[in-house]
C-alpha cells in the first residue's frame, strides 16, 4: 500500500521514511555498547580480578543480545497482527456499511477544514481509487504497511547489539592491569560520540545535539553502574 510520489526537489530529498530503519539500528547499537560498557564498569568497580569482568562481559553480550532480538521479534510480531486486525476490522465495516463509511470519509475532511461540497467531492475521487486504502490512511491512520519481517527484525537487532558490544569488550580485554574502567570509559565515550554523530548525519538532523545526547545518557548509564559496582563490593569486600 505505498504509494511513490515525485520529488519536487531531488536534490534535496526528505529523510523521514529512514526513520524506521535508523531508530532501530541506533537503539540496537547504542544498547549494547552502554550496557555492555556499564556492565563492565560495575563489575570492575566491585571486583579486583580481570576474569571476573570479562566473562561477565561475554555472558551480558549474549544475554543482551538475545533479549533485544527477542523484543524486537515480539514487537514487530505484534505491530503486524494489530495491523491485520484492523484491516479485516475495516473491511467488514466497508461491506456492512459503505455509505456510512463514505460519510465517515467526508467528515473527516470538513474537519480538516474543507468545505461539505468539497469533502463530499474529495471523499467520492479518494475512495473510487481504493476504498480500503483509503479508509485505512485517512481514518484509521495506517499510512503504510508494516512489511518488516519479525524474524529479520530479531536477527538486525541481535546483530546490531553485538557488534557495538564488542567494542567495549574488547576495550576491557586489552586494557592494562587496573585500566580496565578508565579503557573502558574512553572507548565508549568516543563510540557514542561517534554513533550519535552517524546517525544525525544519515538522518540530515544537528550532529551537535545527538552527539551530546547520546554521550550524555552513556555516561550517566555508567556512573550509576559504577557507583553500585562500588557500593556492593565496598559491601561484600
């Protein structure tokens, strides 16, 4: 049900049917690097031994990734049953009712401000070129199909998540003994610095700001991670 329109201005094309795509990817990535560096840097603030943090790193990658590509599944599973449902929902109302709903049409276009001639007109040529369609865009709002499929969904989200988390990882990997927060720390903050730059410039959105916005809540993520991590081993030490 989507439709192509021509582009009065090519050289300047509008980004917003990325939006769907980028915000998936950018959660994806952005999750698995502050979690995965979060969790790290908890555990390093609560244990001494290297080990310990490592293979909690490993074992929150797996776990993270899982969980995201399950809810990503589950999300976009039920995005598409709650489309379905009002499909069928509204073609049953079309073939009980068809006059009403032609009326239903018309009254949504008064509303936005036309004339009762020319929503009457309006409603009439809308719905001689697909009634459903029609009615699915301008009264329930539907203004494209969802067509992700669930299972490639899971698969980009998990993916995603892994990847950005091995950064993290790795910068805990190679740190050097009593570095590894501080490794860390930096690797992260210059991933996210990074992410937040890519996906305002994919986006055509300010850099500046989504730079700032995504470091920011990284750091906060790992400041209250690392607070805990020191409370519990300040505890348990």
């Amino acid at each position: 049900m989507t439709e192509t329109f021509a582009a009065t201005h090519p050289d300047d094309p509008h980004r917003l049917g990325r939006s769907h795509w980028l915000r998936a990817a950018v959660l994806g990535a952005t999750d698995g690097i502050v979690s995965i560096s979060s969790l790290l840097i908890g555990v390093a603030a609560a244990v001494s031994t290297s080990d310990i943090v490592l293979a909690t790193g490993v074992a929150g990658l797996v776990a993270g990734a899982m969980s995201i590509a399950a809810s990503e599944y589950i999300s976009v599973s039920s995005q598409s049953d709650i489309e379905r449902a009002e499909i069928e929902r509204e073609k049953r109302a079309l073939e009980a009712d068809p006059k009403g709903e032609l009326a239903e049409m018309a009254a949504i276009w008064r509303a936005r401000g036309l004339t009762p001639e020319t929503a009457d007109q309006v409603a009439q040529e809308l719905t001689q070129n697909g009634v459903l369609e029609a009615h699915l865009r301008d009264e329930v709002g539907l203004l494209e199909l969802h067509s992700a499929s669930p299972k490639r969904a899971a698969l980009a989200s998990g993916s995603a998540f892994a990847c950005a988390a091995l950064l993290p990882l790795a910068a805990a990997l190679f740190a050097p003994a009593g570095f590894i927060v501080i490794s860390v720390l930096l690797a992260t903050m210059i991933a996210l610095l990074a992410l937040g730059a890519l996906g305002a410039w994919t986006g055509a959105a300010p850099v500046a700001p989504a730079m700032l916005r995504t470091a920011l809540w990284g750091a906060v993520a790992m400041a209250a991670t690392f607070a805990a991590g020191s409370l519990v081993g300040g505890v348990v030490g």
